[in-house]
C-alpha cells in the first residue's frame, strides 16, 4: 500500500541484531505506524527489571549505611587504585556478611542475603541475567556482552590465579567499565555494594559447583547415588573453593613518576614485546584485523589514545593489566618481561593519553539544578541559556563504538510553572529524516522517575514505572515531512481514495500524501498517538513500567513539546513541560523544591542508531529551585 511502510518491517534487522519493533510496541500497533521513525519509539531497550518486593525491598535493608554524600563516593570512584587497593586489606571492606556476627545477630545476616539478591535483580540482571549467566533480557543489544558469572572469566584481576578478590569487585564496581556498556555503581552505598559483591561470589560458586556436577555426571558418569556419597560431596566443595579462592596478589613494583627517557623505552618495549601487533603503531588499537574472546564474542584491542580503560588506569592496576593480561580476552599476560620493562610499558601508554581522558571515560552520577528563573527561556534565546549552569554528563553507546557520543550538556530552568530542559551534544551530521529503510534520525529521550527504590535504569518496572520525555528531528517536521524531502514520494495505491494512484504518475495533482483524506492513511484515522501532531515540536511523552512497555501517552495526554537545532556539529534540544500535571496520565508531576531521578538516552542516525541501539548515561539527580 504505502510504498514507505515497509521500511517499518525492515527496520532494525539491518545489521541483523536488533528486532526493535517488537519490542515497545504490540503487533497490532505496528500496522498503524506512519512511514517514518517508528523504530525509535521503541526507546526501548535496557529494559526494566520486575522486583520482586516492589519498593517496600530497601527500606527492609539494615540501616547499615549512613553513605558517604554521593560526591565524596563519585570521587573514590575515580580515584580509587585497584591496583594498590587490592595489597590493603580486601577483607577490611567486607564489613557485614563475611564477619562473624555475635549470636543476636545472626537473624539480621539472613535479611543481608535476602537483599543482596533482590539488589542484584534490581540493577544487575537485566544485564547480566537472573541467573548470573550473561543473558539477561538487554543483553542482546550490547556489545561487549555482559560477563557470565557462573563460567565466564573475570578481566579486571589482580592475582596470580586471575580469580578475582572482593577489592577487584568492589573497584569494578565503582568505575564500571568504560569501553562497554557496564555503568558505575559509585551512587550506591559501601554496604549495597558490599551486598553485590557477595551475589556475585555466591553466583561464582554456584555457576562452578553447577558445572563441576555436570562433568562428573557427563565425563566421570557417576550416577545421581555415586554423587550424593560423602567423599564425592567433599571433593565438589574442595573444587568449588579452589576456583573461588582467590590467589596470591601479584606483586607490584615501587614505581617512579614517569620520565621522557622511561616513556622512550616504553615505546622501544611495546614493539619489541609485540604489543604492536595488536594494539597498533600509533596505540590506536589498529594492529590485528579480526579477534575474539573466549565466548567467541569479537573484539578489538584498546585504543590507548582515548584514554578509555576498562581497567583503573592509574600506574599500578595498569602494570597489572599488562602483566597478568586480561584472562578470557585476546590480551595476554607477560611472562617474559622485566618488572622495569613493564613499569616503562605504563608510563608509554599512559602518554598516549591525558589524565582529563581517563577520567572523563567514567560515567559519573551529577546534580543538575533546575534554576528558577522569571521566564522559561526558548531554543533560541542562546543568551538567557548561557545564564543556566551547565552540567556535562557523560554518555555511553550500549553497542559500543569508539566515536559515539561521549558526553551531553544538561541545562534546566523553571519559573514555576513550566520545566525547560537543554540538552546539547555533539554529532557530525544532523541526520533529520528517517525516510528510507537505510537512513535513521538523531533523537534524544529523558527518562524520569521519582520515589525510593531507583529501579535499573533501562525502562523501571511495574513497581517502579517511568515517564519518558522524547525528542526526535524527524517528528519536528510534521507528519508529512516525507514529502518535502521527497516531492515525488506517493503511495502506489491510496485504497479508500478516489485518487488512486500509480507509480508513473508521480506528478498528476491530488497523488500526494497530504492530498488524501484521513481513512487513506490509517494510523491519522484511528487517531494513533504516534503520529506527530503538528509541525513545529519534535516532543512526545512516554510511559513506562519495564519491559517492553514503551507506550506514547493518549495525544490529550502529550504535554511535552521539544524543539532541536543542528548547528555546527552540535545538536541543540530544548524540552518544555508544565511542572505539575493533572494525574499519573500525562506523566510525572514535579514542583519547584522538588526531585527526580533522570537519564538519558542519545541516538546517532548517521551511525543506524535506533532503539536499543543509543548511548546512555547513568541516572542523574534533578533538583528544581525554589
Ligand atoms: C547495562 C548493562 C549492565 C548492567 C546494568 C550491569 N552490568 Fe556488569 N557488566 C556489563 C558488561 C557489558 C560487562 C562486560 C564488560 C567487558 O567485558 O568489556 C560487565 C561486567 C561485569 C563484571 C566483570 C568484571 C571483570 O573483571 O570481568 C562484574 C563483576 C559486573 N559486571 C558486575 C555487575 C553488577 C554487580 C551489576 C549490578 C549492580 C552490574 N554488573 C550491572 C553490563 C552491565
Ligand atoms: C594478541 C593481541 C594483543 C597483544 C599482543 C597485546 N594486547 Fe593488549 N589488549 C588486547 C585486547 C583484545 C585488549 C582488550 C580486551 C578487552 O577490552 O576486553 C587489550 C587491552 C589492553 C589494555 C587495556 C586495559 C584496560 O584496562 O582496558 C592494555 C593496557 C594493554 N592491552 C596493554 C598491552 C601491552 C603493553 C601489550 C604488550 C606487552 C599488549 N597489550 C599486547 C590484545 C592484545
């Protein structure tokens, strides 16, 4: 019928990753859906976790954790030294579960347990699945794929037996791990995270106890009577704990600041002990063409230009890296160097990079304020924005690419009526049309929720639902854009038209899609809400309760209106909506004094982003002035 429709078919199986139509949107929708960029209103994809005890789970937590502000923690986040961290005490931060407790306790450990699980579901398993095993419902659309914690193998160690310590965890908690999509933990407390680092462990030993039982079942053939004997019961424990204990920490050597002439040998170092091979002459990760991971999972060697290491880049984690390589990567571990030669090693491919770098790489948790102003300015009153504090939040695409979009500035302004959100970030080309099944639109989305129990930040879930505001260049163009891009772009056959037409006739008066009544173009008749309302706002209101929820608000509900701006590489999205609403409806009610959680999400057309496919940022904090 509508020659452009099939596009919505096509789209997203592109690169043969994605199916994203089926994710936000039921399939009877689907065959409503105007021409255009349907499939970025699926803003789908990280999608929510359900929680099993809805918000009543972190109040239950024992007040273990008057935190740290979340300022102080962001710190420790960037500057914490894995490396050296892991030579203090690993125990010293395992405060509550390892310790014995006093018998009166003893009550309060089982609770500890109970809620490290339901954390782990919170925020981790939509990633890393349930289960722990790398297959949660997101992980389809990310790149590196998150780790399987019953068989994968740890990266970021620090013994001699790559079995990490709890210091390892904690610290890969704190940072993440810039150059995939693992976010930064930082915002959570010590003692949440301390409950995480349990699960993971617990999730260790089950996932190897599992598969431990299923090779005496499938290599040694004992029967299910031969296991449960007491000397086989004994060995499963003795293997489990092996695997699991973590070994000596590698040494690491005095290390002196670097020098011109340590940086020089480094160089001579890094072709000498092939690290050119791979990572490149110019460090920039170019070397070797095609390489994989133990899973069979592709990847690249590290662009050490960008400064972006999923390990800590400070020098003692770094010597690490380098001499104990990244167990279950391509990146090998240097048995054949001098502690000197590697200690040169770091300080070469810590000058290929600045410490502004490295540190901008972690996504970080940031307060942005809405400031309260007399009047909510528009997208082109640039002077009064320039009064709005600026905040730069940093971004990460799910499907990692090193040149995605790495960080969007935040403004926000209210006069008490009315919420008016900036977001600006760099992108090359403005790519404003999706008209072809080829060619996807920049788009922007900020996601909100407010109440306890942060959910995970892709989608919230039933009990935590979100409101999504959204802004994408295509839908500023009204709903016939497709025509301006494209004058002789018709339908062959309007079937409810007396003005049918064919292919060849492109230019006969009355061919046009604007020409046709409504019952032509069926998503306009039956008052589908994603069809853009008018020209002009680019906005659209969203809500959410986890997966595959992604549904546009009833046009009486749309109060969000977006209007963006490319200009010099630089996008420009400014986003209005009244600060109070009347009901849960048309979205999330705020006020001035008040706050909200808020994310955002960044599609790149020029690079096919859509749906799942965007950079992300981390949950923010939103506070509106007085
Ligand atoms: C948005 C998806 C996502 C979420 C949410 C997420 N992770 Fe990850 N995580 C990943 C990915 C992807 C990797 C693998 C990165 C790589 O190897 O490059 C990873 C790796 C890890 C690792 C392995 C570190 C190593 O040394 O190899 C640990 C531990 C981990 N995550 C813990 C957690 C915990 C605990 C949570 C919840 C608090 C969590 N993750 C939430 C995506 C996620
Ligand atoms: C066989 C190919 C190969 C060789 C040889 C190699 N690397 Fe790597 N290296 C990799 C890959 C692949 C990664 C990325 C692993 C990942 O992201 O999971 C990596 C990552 C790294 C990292 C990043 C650590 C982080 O925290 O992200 C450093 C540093 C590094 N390599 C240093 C070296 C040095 C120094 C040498 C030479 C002594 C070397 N590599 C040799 C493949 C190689």
């Amino acid at each position: 019928m509508i020659r452009f429709a099939a596009r919505s078919c096509v789209v997203g199986t592109t690169l043969g990753r994605v199916s994203p139509l089926a994710l936000g949107l039921p399939a009877r929708r689907r065959a409503f859906l105007r021409p255009s960029p349907v499939h970025l209103l699926a803003w789908a994809l990280l999608i929510g976790v359900t929680l099993p005890c809805g918000s009543g789970c972190r109040r239950s937590q024992p007040a273990a954790n008057p935190a740290k502000p979340a300022g102080a923690q962001g710190e420790s986040a960037s500057s914490s030294d894995q490396g050296a961290a892991a030579t203090d005490s690993a125990k010293g931060t395992a405060s509550e579960p390892g310790v014995a407790a006093p018998a009166e306790e003893q009550p309060a450990a089982e609770k500890v347990a109970a809620t490290g699980s339901q954390l782990f579901s919170r925020h981790c398993g939509s990633c890393h699945g349930e289960r722990g095993d790398g297959k949660g419902i997101a992980a389809a659309y990310l790149f590196p794929k998150p780790r399987d914690f019953r068989t994968g193998r740890f990266r970021l160690t620090s013994t001699t037996n790559s079995v990490p310590t709890r210091e390892d965890l904690h610290a890969v908690l704190l940072r993440g791990m810039p150059g995939s999509s693992m976010p930064s933990w930082a915002h959570l407390s010590q003692a949440e995270r301390d409950l995480l680092v349990d699960e993971v462990q617990r999730i260790r030993s089950e996932g190897i106890r599992e598969s431990y039982l299923a090779q005496l079942k499938e290599e040694e053939e004992l029967t299910d009577e031969e296991i449960a004997a007491d000397e086989v019961q004994q060995a499963i424990e003795e293997h489990v704990k092996t695997a699991t204990t973590p070994g000596e920490n590698s040494a690491v050597p005095e290390m002196a600041a670097a020098s011109p002439e340590s940086i020089e040998r480094g160089k001579g170092w890094y072709a000498k002990f092939v690290c050119i091979s791979c990572h490149g002459e110019t460090g920039k990760g170019d070397g070797a063409e095609r390489m994989f991971d133990d899973d069979k999972t592709p990847t690249r060697p590290r662009d050490f230009t960008l400064g972006i290491f999923k390990g800590n880049p400070d020098p003692a984690s770094l010597y690490r890296r380098i001499s104990l390589g990244m167990p279950g990567t391509p990146m090998p571990g240097s048995s054949n160097m001098t502690p000197e030669q590697m200690v040169d090693l770091v300080h070469y491919i810590r000058s290929l990079s600045t410490e502004e770098q490295r540190q901008a790489a972690v996504l970080k948790r940031e307060k942005i304020v809405a400031q309260r102003v007399g009047a909510v300015p528009g997208i082109d009153q640039a002077e009064a924005w320039s009064q709005a504090k600026a905040v730069q939040v940093r971004t990460t695409p799910l499907w990692w690419r090193p040149g995605a979009a790495a960080e969007v500035t935040v403004q926000a302004v209210h006069d008490g009526q009315t919420l008016a959100v900036r977001l600006s970030w760099a992108d090359a080309t403005g790519d404003e049309h999706a008209l072809r099944s080829e060619s996807f639109e920049d788009a922007v989305a900020m996601e909100l929720y407010q109440g306890e129990a942060e959910p995970f930040l892709g989608m919230g879930s039933m009990a935590s639902p979100v409101d999504v505001w959204f802004w994408d260049a295509d839908r500023q163009h009204g709903e016939i854009a497709a025509e301006k891009i494209n004058p002789n772009a018709v339908a062959d056959v309007y079937p409810f038209s007396e003005k049918g037409v064919a292919g060849t006739e492109l230019s006969r008066p009355g061919a046009r899609m604007a020409d046709q009544p409504d019952i032509s173009l069926p998503a306009r008749a039956t008052g589908n809400q994603i069809v853009p309302r008018s020209e002009g706002s680019g906005g659209s209101s969203l809500q959410v309760g986890g997966p595959r929820t992604v549904t546009f608000r009833i046009p009486k509900s749309q109060l969000v209106v977006a209007q963006g701006e490319w200009k010099d590489g630089r996008w420009t999205v400014v986003m209005t909506r009244p600060l109070a609403v009347p009901s849960a409806e048309e979205g999330l009610s705020l006020e001035p004094g008040g706050r909200a959680s808020v994310a955002l999400a960044v599609w790149d057309g020029a690079h096919a982003d859509r749906d799942g496919q965007k950079s992300i940022t981390i949950w923010q904090d939103l506070e509106l002035e007085r």
